[in-house]
C-alpha cells in the first residue's frame, strides 16, 4: 500500500473475525485503498486454525507466481508454495543461511525445484513489467519533451506579441526594416524619402536602440 499497488488479502475465517483483532484497521486501509478482502467462509465464521492452510490454495490460485522470501521447515508459507506448483505455476525463493531456521523452509523448496531468486530484476524480465517500466519511462519523458516544447514555444508566441514602441516619424522605415535588412539608398528609395532625412532619422533610431548598422552600410533591425 505504500507503494500506492492494490492489495488482496485472503482470510482464514469470516469478515466478521478477522484474526488477528489489530489487523481489522489493516483491512479497513486495504479496502480503503481499492484492495480487496476475500473469505471462502460466511462472515459469521469464528477462527480455526486449521483453516489457514487451506486457504493457501486461494493466495496461489490468484497469483501469477509465488515468492517466499523466508520461511521455517513447516510452514504456510511451504504450503502456499505448493499449492502453487501443484497449480503449475513458478515458485520463487530468496536462499538463507544455512542453520537459519528460516532458511530451512526456501532452502529445501530451492532443492526441489523451486527458481533462486537474488534479484528482484529478473522476476521483473520473468513476468514482463520490466518492459512495462521502460514504457512508462517513456511516456513521462516525453511527456517532459513535450512540456519543454509547448513552453518554448509559449516563450516564442509572447516574445513576438511584444510590441516595441516606435515613434511615428520612425515607423516608416522601421516597418520596412522588419522584413529585411537593407541598404540606406534602397531605404531612400524605396519610400521616397530624401536621403539625407534617411541618415538622420536612422540616427536617431540608433540611438535609440531601434536598429544597428552592418558592414556595407546595411540597416537591420537591433534585436532585444
């Protein structure tokens, strides 16, 4: 539940007994996080122990494989392991210490044929998600491409929406500037302004941070 998966408890009596008393609060927070609680019994079913490791055959039926990370000689986790094979499906053990008491049970499981694990990756290539959290690496990385570029480009939108403000004897020519840099004369030219007004109004606009003059007395607009 911390790692936001859902959670499927499967119980030994009804959902009236839940055993042990404490784990009523941790079954109200699995159902409460979209898991599920699930009893072969009617809900007014007191606790028998004896029906613990028979409700393993259910814990291996909903499952795709079953790993035991510990467990004694005897134990429902042995049970639930062979259930699982009887049902043909893997069975996954971390090995333990040899004299560890709860090794015993994943070390014997192992020397029957159960698949070593030491590696939480290769249950991921086993099973698939592992192609699965590539995918999704994927899709937040380019969604990250994505946003990247749509804010690029929101940048761009609102650098052109700018406006520069520009006098009005200036806006002749700046006009004509923004579509190309040109020469002097072709300015003159062009709209039929005296050359000499030309020069002094492209002083002042240069003065005024409007406009630059390149090699080949090019007028060009002065980028900001």
């Amino acid at each position: 539940m911390a790692e936001e998966g859902k959670t499927i408890a499967v119980i030994g009596s009804g959902f009236n007994h839940i055993y042990p008393e404490e784990n009523i609060i941790l079954a109200k927070e699995i159902i409460k996080n979209g898991g599920a609680i699930i009893s072969e019994y009617p809900p007014n079913t007191e606790v028998n122990l004896s029906n613990f490791p028979v409700r393993n055959r259910i814990i291996a039926g909903i499952s795709e494989c079953t790993i035991v990370a510990e467990a004694k000689f005897r134990s429902g986790s042995s049970v639930t392991a062979r259930h699982c094979s009887m049902q043909g499906k893997k069975v996954y053990c971390v090995p333990g210490r040899i004299g560890d008491k709860t090794g015993r049970g994943t070390n014997n499981l192992i020397k029957k044929g159960a698949c070593i694990l030491t590696d939480i990756n290769e249950l991921l290539i086993e099973l698939g998600e592992e192609k699965i959290q590539e995918n999704e690496k994927t899709k937040i990385k380019v969604r990250e491409e994505n946003k990247k570029q749509i804010q690029c480009e929101e940048e761009r939108k609102n650098t052109k929406k700018k406006k520069i403000k520009v006098q009005k004897e200036y806006r002749e020519i700046y006009e004509l500037l923004s579509k190309t840099p040109i020469n002097v004369d072709e300015i003159a030219r062009t709209l039929s302004i005296n050359i000499a007004e030309v020069n002094i109004k492209l002083t002042m606009m240069e003065i005024e941070g409007l406009v630059e003059t390149l090699p080949g007395n090019i007028i060009k607009i002065k980028e900001t």
